[in-house]
C-alpha cells in the first residue's frame, strides 16, 4: 500500500505545479509548511495461507497437496466463499536435497530425496468491526484443514527489507489512493486558509498558489494483521481506523 501511494506522489505534484506556475512574480511568496490528514477504517480483509504437499516423486507431492486443497474448500464452502473466489498467488516446487557429507567434494550432484510443492492462496472478504469473529473462525477452519500462513517479506507489500512471518489476515482500506489524496487536499486547504489570512493583513486579495512540494507521508497503522502465534488476536487486536498524514510546503503569491 505505501508503495502505490509513494508512486502517485511526484505525478500528483507536477499536475498541481503545470496549473499553478506563473511566469510573473510581483511578490515574495507566502511559504507555508503544513500537515494534512485522513482516515478511514479497513473495508476489506486478505486472508492468506500456503498449501504444502511432499512426496518422494512430484507426482506424490502434488496429489497431497490437492487432498489438502479440496478439504480447505469444502471448508470455507460452509461459511458461504465458493472456490472461484480463492486467488492463487505463488506456486513452487522444492527439490528435497540431502545434507553434503564431509567426505564428498561440494560439486558433487546428489539424488533429491523427494519433493515438496507449495501453492499460496488469497481470499478477500469484505470486513467490519462487527464481523471480525467470523473472520477468526474461517481463519481457523483453513489452518484446521492443513494450510500454513504465508511467510510475507515486507519488500513484497511495502518496499520494506524486514520479513513479516505468518501473516493471516491482513486488513486495507478499499481504495488508498483515494485516502492519500483526501489528505493531499486538506493539506492544501489548510494552506490556502493560512495564505488568506496572511494576505488580508498585508491588504491584497488575490492568491495564486506556485509551488506544491510534498515533504512526507506516513500511515498509521503501516500494517493491520493477526498472525497464528499462541495469543488471542480479540485481546490484541484493536480496531481502529488507517490515518494517512501528508506534509507539505506550499508557496503562494499575493496581488
């Protein structure tokens, strides 16, 4: 999600500069630094597990993982998600190799000693404060079946290095860029309304804005996910909203 909203950025900020930009400046700009905010609550939830199958051949390790498969869909089938609405998302297949004894140089070739394949898979459910309990019991009734949660680096999601193991449901609003540019305009609002009354107290009227630059965005929270870790995610988990906060400097000019 950072990630989107850190690339809409410079594209945001040179369609406000091409309209703003005068050729003539008769004043020193009115320069104002300031922060901008929206929030909303997640709209919809990721559930995300793996699916893991081993066998001596990669016929054997496919047929385990299919049994698990066809179990964890009969299993979400009762809370009413049908198979087309499970999304896979990763697909590999893992040769099970020996350790290299001492004795034998580091080339040397070795017999895998089986396979294992493994599918990942997401499911988007649409969430609220009221139905977070049921989100917890589809989440169990997958991982009863067999499935694993995922192991998520954060440079896949966010551009970030660190790894963010077990992820299992992760929760987003619907549509980001449209909370990033909410904070963007009420950034730019606050500005205008500073602008204003700096130029009432100098005797001009007419503001025209020159220079748009953003300075920083952050969210808060960067994340919002239960993970399988022996503790009870309704004492853990709070529900709050996703804040975006957007801080700008914005020059104006005064007639």
């Amino acid at each position: 999600m950072t990630k989107r909203w850190l690339l809409a950025i410079p594209l945001l900020s040179v369609i406000t500069l091409a309209g703003a930009q005068s050729p003539e400046r008769t004043s020193a700009p009115l320069v104002f630094r300031v922060a901008g905010e929206a929030q909303a609550f997640p709209e919809t939830a990721v559930l995300r597990f793996t699916v893991v199958g081993d066998g001596e051949t990669l016929g054997k390790a496919q047929e385990q993982l299919q049994q698990t498969e066809q179990a964890i869909v009969k299993a979400l089938e009762k809370f009413g998600i049908q198979k087309g609405q499970i999304a896979t998302e990763r697909f590999a297949v893992i040769p099970l190799q020996p350790s290299v004894s001492s004795g034998l140089p580091a080339t040397t070739a070795l017999r895998p000693l089986g396979y294992r394949v493994q599918k990942g898979y997401s499911v988007m459910l649409p969430v609220s404060v009221e139905n977070l309990d049921k989100l917890l019991q589809i989440a169990d009734a997958v991982l009863q079946q067999g499935a694993r949660p995922t192991v998520t680096t954060g440079d896949e999601r966010y551009g970030y290095s660190e790894r963010i193991p077990y992820t299992l449901l992760e929760f987003m609003v619907r549509d980001p860029d449209k909370l990033l540019q909410q904070a963007m305009d009420d950034a730019l609002q606050r500005a205008r309304r500073l602008a204003e009354q700096a130029s009432k107290q100098i005797g001009k009227v007419t503001l025209r804005l020159v220079r748009l630059q953003v300075a920083n965005i952050q969210t808060f929270p960067e994340r919002r996910t239960i993970t399988p870790e022996g503790r009870d995610p309704i004492n853990t988990f709070a529900w709050q909203p996703v804040r975006v906060t957007v801080q700008i400097e914005a020059a104006f000019t005064y007639e």
